[in-house]
C-alpha cells in the first residue's frame, strides 16, 4: 500500500513533467471515463491507496470547502471515497502518475481516473 509521504512524492514527480503525452491529452483533472483514446498498456499499475482489501470501504467523500465529487479542485484524500478504493498508475511514456478505481453503481461498473496532482492532496482522518 501506498502511504500517503509516498503518495505525495509520485504527486510531485508528476508535476514535475513537462512532456506532451497521450495520456494527459485528456486532462483528467476531474474523475471521468477512462478516455478512449488512453493507451492503456502504456500505464503500469504501481500501488494501491486500499488499505485493507477484506475491510468494508467508506463511500464518504472529503469536501470540506463545498468541493463536489466531479470539481477539479476536489481534494484527493486517500482515505475518502473514492481515493480508499483506487490504484496508483503511472505512464510509462513520460512518469505522469493517474488514480484509477472501479466505480460500481446499481446496474454498471466503469473503470474511473483523475490525475495526481499534489495541490489537491489532503492527508485527512476519516
Ligand atoms: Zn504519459
């Protein structure tokens, strides 16, 4: 499991890439669809933000400033929803790091990503 120092330094690594790149083509600063035209074999999968994989996930999110599941500025605390339920991708193109998780309604699941950014990180209690 990725812990949330550990967190913060693929976040920064992130920022720090300046290279055009498929898989930022789509900004994805908000959660949304996997885009189509994201090549997902270029994306390595490099840990997890799910604590216990046997532990029921909280579906509380974290918006402390009026922030909706769907704003780009929503914080990404990884012990929220739906942070606590996702894996930490990096492309192996450029080293840009994306959160990825399934989200799984009543009648449909859709794989679901945002990019890592460290401004956006909060390292809240639940
Ligand atoms: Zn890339």
């Amino acid at each position: 499991m990725i812990d949330f120092p550990a967190l913060m330094q693929l976040a920064e690594a992130s920022a720090a890439v300046t290279q055009k790149c498929a898989c930022s083509s789509v900004p994805l600063a908000a959660w949304q669809s996997l885009p189509t035209s994201l090549e997902l074999e270029k994306l390595e999968e490099v840990g997890t933000l799910v604590e216990d994989p046997y532990d029921e996930p909280t579906f509380k999110e974290y918006h402390p400033n009026g922030t909706r599941y769907e704003s780009e500025d929503a914080p990404i605390a990884p012990r929220y929803y739906p942070a606590n339920l996702s894996q930490v991708l990096r492309c192996q193109v450029c080293g840009r790091h994306f959160l990825r998780y399934n989200e799984a309604g009543g009648y449909f699941t859709e794989l679901r990503m945002r990019a890592l950014r460290p401004e956006l990180l909060v390292d809240a209690a639940l």
